[in-house]
C-alpha cells in the first residue's frame, strides 16, 4: 500500500511534488541526477555514500542525510529520522549552485584547458 512502481513517467516532477522525502538506496552511482532534481524539487533527500556522487550532492548544508554503511537497518532509521524533522521546502529554494550552466561549463574548460572564445 505504500510503493508503487509506476514505469516510465512523462513528468517526475508531479511524482517529486506530492512527495516528502526522496531516497536514493543505491550502492553504486556515477553521478546521480535524481538527488539534484529532488533538490530542486525542495525535499530533504537520504541517500547512501557511494565511491563518486550523493557525498557531493546531499552536504551538511542541504536538508537530508547521508548514510556512510550499507546497513538497510541505518537506512530505515535516517528515513524515518528525515520523514519525521524535516521538511521539504519551496522548489528552487535548496542552492544547487555547482550545477549552474555556468559553473559546469568553467569547470570542463578548466579541465580540458581551453579558454574562452
């Protein structure tokens, strides 16, 4: 009665908008895209600590938690601890700022050395 696993979905956004907290229980993840539009979405987020991504995304300064073992007792305990103080917040209101158009494209020529042109 309490999850459902719809498929494909044309629009995430009204799934993130009826929702309070989002959960990310992956052991692996590259650079999770989800946790930053959940964000933006203005929910607290749990996800666990994996090798690259969610310890770059959900920070101290972000509402949600980061679980640093692979205990499903550790996750169940942050849900309910996050579901239960805190809140989601207006959409836009959490600072994504390492993902501005304008900071992603800085860092790639940083990397790849080229300059403006």
């Amino acid at each position: 009665d309490r999850v459902r696993m719809p498929g494909f979905l044309p629009d995430p956004q009204q799934v993130l908008q009826a929702s309070d907290v989002y959960v990310s229980s992956s052991h692996w993840e590259g650079y999770p895209l989800t946790l930053i539009e959940a964000y933006a979405a203005g929910l607290p987020v749990v996800a666990r600590a994996c090798d690259f991504g969610p310890e770059e995304i959900v920070t101290a300064e972000r509402p949600g938690r980061l679980v640093r073992s692979k205990s499903v007792g550790d996750l169940a305990v942050a849900m309910a601890e996050v579901a239960s103080n805190v809140r989601k917040v207006a959409p836009g209101a959490i600072s994504l700022e390492e993902n501005a158009p304008d900071f992603v494209v800085s860092r790639y020529r940083a990397l790849f050395g080229s300059s403006d042109r």
